[in-house]
C-alpha cells in the first residue's frame, strides 16, 4: 500500500495544487489521503489509481466549499503568511505551472475548477470526474464547457498583437531591467498612479514621464517578475501573483501604441470581472 502510494504522490500532489491553490493546502490533502488509504481493504481496491484521484479530489472539493463559506477564496496573496507564499512560488517555478491559470482557475466556482482540472489538465474521464462530483456525465462536460469558456475568455490571445503585444514587451523590459526600451514603450508624459497601500512607505502615489516611471521599475524587480498579461473586464490588463495568488491589478492605458497611463490596484474578487 505504502509503495502503491508513493508511486501516486507526485500526481496527486500536482492535482491537488492545481484544484486548491496552494502547496500546504495541497500536501496536506495528500497526507489526508493516505491516512484514509490506509484504513482500506487492499482487496477492495480494484483500481487504486482511480480511488486515489477520487478520494484526494473529493478532499479538495471539501477544502474549497469550507473556503468560499468562509469568504476565503481564491487565496489571495494579502492573506498568506510569507514562508507559504514562498513555498508556493518555488513549487510553481519547479512544476513550471502557468501562473495566469491558477489565477483564472481561482475564479471558477469549486466545481467547475474540478470539472476542469481532472478531465482537461489530467484526462480523467468524464464518467469519473462526474462520480467525484456526484453529478451526471453530461452535467460534469458543462461544468468543464463552462470552466473552458471563462478561461478563455480573459488569456491573452495566442499570438500577441496590438495592445496586448505592448503590454507583453513592457513587462519584458522591466523583468529584464532594459530601461531604454521601457522610456519607448511609453509616452513622454506617462503616468504610474497606485494603491498606497501597495507601495513601500515614502514612495509617491503618483510618478508622471516616462524615465520616472521607468526607473522606479527597478526599485519593484520582484513584483514584476511575478505579473502575467490577462484580459480583465474584456481590457488588456497584468496581474501581479505571487506563487500563483492575486495580489494587485495592473491596468494599462494606451493610446497610438504607446503606454499612456499604468493604475495599479490591489486586486479584488469576484469584481475583478474576468
């Protein structure tokens, strides 16, 4: 039994990830579920991995219902102590897991998110996914229908063009440091205005022309290096994610291909109208 499990591990924990959120929360499912295993008849188990995927989806399921009745989801990076955030991010570094799709994963309700992760991220098939869920099949393919539509309605499109290539070049330039090419993604009279709840004590709300702007990029290295480009409320906008959680909101304003304006909010939900 124990090796059976150890076999399963790094699916399930990559499951979980994906369904939760989070990497504690994620382990702590898995340990939940091999503590149940434990208890099983090995002679009952006639498809190990499918009770296991089952039995570690349904305790994700239960996780996310008891966050939504508590006003809890999605995590949001505001509300996680450091060291988690930290381990979060490492363990989506290391699984190389899209951070725009945890982001937009959070905004599914919990059974849509389960709906598509097991059939689409880990090829359950639908017959499965709808006993976990304990629905029909045809009721779990529209759960995932609906969860594949919101999705794709706020990612970037695939290949990046007007607003959205300049939104990815100026985000390319900041991780990178490139200052130059910043000061010619804006217009000389570009203005940052942010949330002071978001900025370091002493730092302006507002910095007007694009040097300003463009220097003080350097001073926030970090959060740059974790924004994605998404569609918010149908409008080419960033959002920073720290280990994959929404932390603030990145609108851009542009005008004859150049950055105009950059309004950084903390992030907020479900209004965020993805």
């Amino acid at each position: 039994m124990e090796d059976l499990f150890e076999a399963a591990r790094p699916r399930l924990l990559s499951l979980a990830h994906r369904i939760c959120g989070s990497h504690h929360d994620a382990e702590d499912v898995v340990q939940a579920t091999w503590l149940r295993l434990r208890s099983v008849d090995p002679a009952e188990l006639t498809n190990p991995d499918g009770w296991l995927t089952t039995t570690a989806t349904r305790l994700c399921l239960d996780l996310l219902r008891s966050r939504r009745r508590r006003g809890e989801l999605p995590l949001l990076a505001a509300d996680l102590p450091a060291d988690q955030l930290t381990a979060d991010e490492e363990f989506l570094r290391r699984e190389d897991v899209s951070r725009a799709l945890l982001v937009l994963l959070g905004e599914l309700s919990p059974r849509q998110r389960v709906a598509y992760v097991l059939h689409d991220l880990f090829a359950v098939p639908f017959d499965q996914v709808a006993a976990v869920l304990d629905t029909a099949p045809a009721s779990a393919k529209k759960l995932a229908s609906r969860a594949r539509r919101s999705l794709a309605e706020a990612e970037p499109p695939e290949h990046v063009s007007g607003d959205f290539a300049v939104i990815d070049a100026f985000l390319a330039a900041a991780r990178g440091g490139d200052i130059a090419r910043l000061v010619t993604l804006m217009a000389p009279d570009a203005v940052r205005s942010a949330d002071v709840r978001l900025l370091p004590t002493g730092t302006p709300a507002e910095v007007r022309g694009a040097t300003a702007v463009a220097n003080e990029t350097r001073s926030f290295a970090d959060r740059i290096s974790v924004a994605v480009p998404l569609l918010v409320a149908g409008a080419p906008s960033a959002v920073i994610a720290p280990g994959g959680h929404p932390w603030a909101l990145v609108r851009f304003g542009l005008r004859d291909g150049l950055v105009t304006r950059i309004d950084i909010t903390p992030w907020v939900s479900p209004a965020s109208g993805l």
